[in-house]
C-alpha cells in the first residue's frame, strides 16, 4: 500500500504562508511586544498574542493529553485513537529570566478568520535556565525528542503535521544559534540580529553577516531496470533487518547530479547513468553541528550491476526485487509504530516513560517480525522507495541531457 502525504515531514511549515499575508504581525513589531511582555508590561496593551515554544537540550516542550474515552456508537472491535500530542505553547511570562535577544521569531499570523486573534510565535533554548518550572504531570506536558515526536505524528493529520514542521523550524534556527556564536572572519562574538533570524559580528570592523546553516545531502533510489530491482543498503547504526536508500553530502563545486553518481560509486561500486529528481525534505533531526539538512531526492539508474560495499560506509548493500519491496512496505508496521509512540509521548508527558524502541514497534501483529522494512512515510526514503514499488520506474523524457 503506497501512503501518500500532502508534503513531506517538517515541509509545508503552516506559519511561512501565513507570515507574508498582509494582516500578519512583522516580526519587528512582534519583538517589541515581547520585550515589552518580558519587562512585564499587560499583554491586552498589544493588539496580538504572543506565544512561546519552550526548547531544551534541542526538545520541544509538548503536551499530550488522554484521548476522548470511544462513544457507545463506536464499534466494539475499533481500537480508541491514540493520544494526540501537540507544542505546548507559553505566554511570555511563563518563561522569566530570559533575555529578548535569545528568542527566535517563527512566524505570525493576522486576526483575520472567525474568532482568530492575531499571534506571533517564538521559540527560546531555556537548557540554561535555573529554577524555571515547564510542564510536568499536571500539566500533561514535557520536553520530547522531536525524532519520538515525527514518528508519533499521524501523518494524516494536516495539523500534527504543521506542528511538527513547525518543530522542526525551531529547532534548526536554535540549534544553529547555539554552534555560531562566533564570527567565522574575525572571531569576534556574534550576536542575534532581525528577531533571531540572523546573526551578525559585534566588531564594528567586521559586521559580517551570519545565516542560518542548511546542509545539502543527496538520498538516491538506485534502479535496474531491465531486472526490475532496486539497490538498498543498510548501516551499521540502523536498527536490525532495516534498509534505506544510499545518501551522502555534497562537496564543494559539485552538482546534484554528480553527488548521487559519485556517492552511488564509492558506496557500492555502482555506476549510475540518468539522474531524476523526485522531491526534497528539511531534515532537522540530525545532529546539533548540523542543524538543519536538506534532502534532496532522486531515482538514479545503474549502469553497471556488480556490487563492491564500501565497509566504511555500509554495513551491506543488496537489489531487491519490487516484490520484496512492496513486502517490506507494510502498512500495519507503520501504523503500529504511530500509535505505540503516541502513547510513548503521552506516558512522557504524564511522567512514566515506557522503555520501548522503535525497533520493537516495528513487527507485524502476528509478532512474527517482518524479513525487512524500509523507513516510515516521514522520511523522503520511504516515498523515493514507495513511488518505484508502487508506480514505477520514473519516465525519463527524450531531450534529458542529464547534465
């Protein structure tokens, strides 16, 4: 079964859209209202809500309540609806102590709409902050991995989507605040300009300008198209019988194109010919010196077929046929590891933490494991894989000079 999204995990991040409408509030006009809440001013002196997302140690302050108990109409037989978490949104003054120019500017939105106030939305790293109380048991609230939260997002919900995107957003513009605190040029400090979207050198020498770090990555579906098959690979730090499309970095002064042949090639001793873009990801979940990858997907088509795994790189690489493919995308796992770490965040936010993986969510209901499994539908590698085993080869159009 091929799961199909609006738009991929952590894309179509609803407050961008919102931002540039022309009731939305400016972001200098929202920093003045948050100093101004900071210093402990009346929020009704503003004509709009300010709200706060809450990070530390690179997770969001969220919220997951019980779900509603199923109604006497509900089948017997239908499981209840696993908890649905979402950010746990602060007013201002629920986060004392902190300086103005820590906080990041997410977005807004205008008062237009039927009973919708306008808002500006910031988030702010509290990792340092002594004595500050946020969320906790009462509260159904805490601070979750946001990768616990991507696979508990039910991807078919727009807004536990546009909350995770939202996410994601925040935690790549704080990450990068918290590893370019230093001018590259000078070495100067480098202090927060245009509401924490920016960051410019203090030497008045200097004044180099800093933006926020975005790391291109290449993720490719390796195809053979006479053998209908496609190359998977597996690393050493994927949990057991997983495997996903090759990926690697782009180097300077390299195209695209010449990124997934030359990955391909030193990974597995492939070579590829026509390279065809299929869609792009925000990859926010990787690690903290790397605050935010972008990646950038493509289907490649071999040209050679022997393969020759670089152990560095891999732990194995193998073709798989698009039989053992549609296999290994069973929907059943997928949906069982939502539902398992939903309830995981909603033991989280309660305060009992389960001590469960996502590795042992991943099994069919038999408990019989499944032969293999590529990632879930919140992953840019499920929807390369999900595309060829369900739809095919893509068509490559007769002009394409591949370049």
């Amino acid at each position: 079964m091929s799961i199909h999204l609006r738009a991929h995990a952590f894309a179509a991040n609803p407050l961008r859209g919102l931002t540039g409408s022309p009731s939305a509030v400016s972001s200098s006009a929202a920093a003045d209202a948050l100093r101004s809440l900071l210093d402990g001013a009346d929020a009704a002196a503003h004509n709009h809500v300010s709200q706060v997302l809450p990070f530390r140690r690179g997770r969001p302050l969220a919220r997951s309540p019980d779900p509603p108990a199923p109604s006497a109409s509900s089948p017997s037989s239908s499981p209840a609806p696993p908890p649905a978490w979402r950010l746990a949104w602060l007013p201002p003054s629920r986060v004392p102590g902190v300086p103005s120019d820590v906080f990041v500017f997410l977005g807004s939105h205008g008062g237009e709409g039927e009973g919708k106030e306008a808002a500006a939305y910031w988030a702010v790293d509290v990792s340092e902050v002594e004595g500050a109380r946020f969320g906790g048991a009462g509260e159904e609230s805490a601070f979750v991995d946001l990768r616990t939260l991507m696979v508990a997002a039910d991807w078919r919900d727009k807004d536990a989507m546009g909350e995770l995107a939202i996410a994601g957003h925040a935690r790549a513009l704080l990450e990068w605040h918290n590893t370019a605190k230093f001018c590259g040029a000078c070495g100067a400090k480098a202090v927060p300009t245009e509401a924490g979207t920016r960051k410019q050198c203090s030497n008045e020498s200097c004044k180099k300008r800093l933006y926020p770090r975005v790391d291109p990555v290449v993720i490719m579906l390796v195809i053979d198209k006479e053998n209908d098959r496609a190359l998977l690979s597996r690393q050493s730090r994927f949990v057991p019988r997983m495997w996903s499309c090759l990926a690697g970095f782009i180097e300077p002064g390299e195209s695209l194109e010449e990124a997934v042949r030359r990955e391909t090639l030193e990974e597995t001793g492939i070579e590829v010919g026509q390279v065809i873009y299929h869609s792009s990801q925000p990859w926010p979940v990787g690690p903290s010196t790397m605050p935010c990858q972008l990646m950038v997907g493509f289907f490649a088509y071999a040209k050679s077929l022997e393969i020759s795994v670089d152990k560095k790189e891999l732990e194995d690489a193998q073709w798989h046929s698009r039989e053992d493919v549609k296999r290994a995308l069973t929907f059943a796992e997928y949906e069982k590891a939502q539902r398992s770490n939903a309830l995981k965040v909603n033991q989280i936010c309660k305060g009992v933490e389960r001590g469960q993986t996502i590795s042992s969510d991943l099994s069919v209901e038999s408990k019989e494991p499944a032969p293999m499994f590529v990632p879930g539908p919140f992953a840019i590698a499920h929807h390369l894989i999900s595309s060829w085993a369900f739809e095919g080869a893509p068509k490559v159009p007769s002009s394409f000079s591949n370049l």
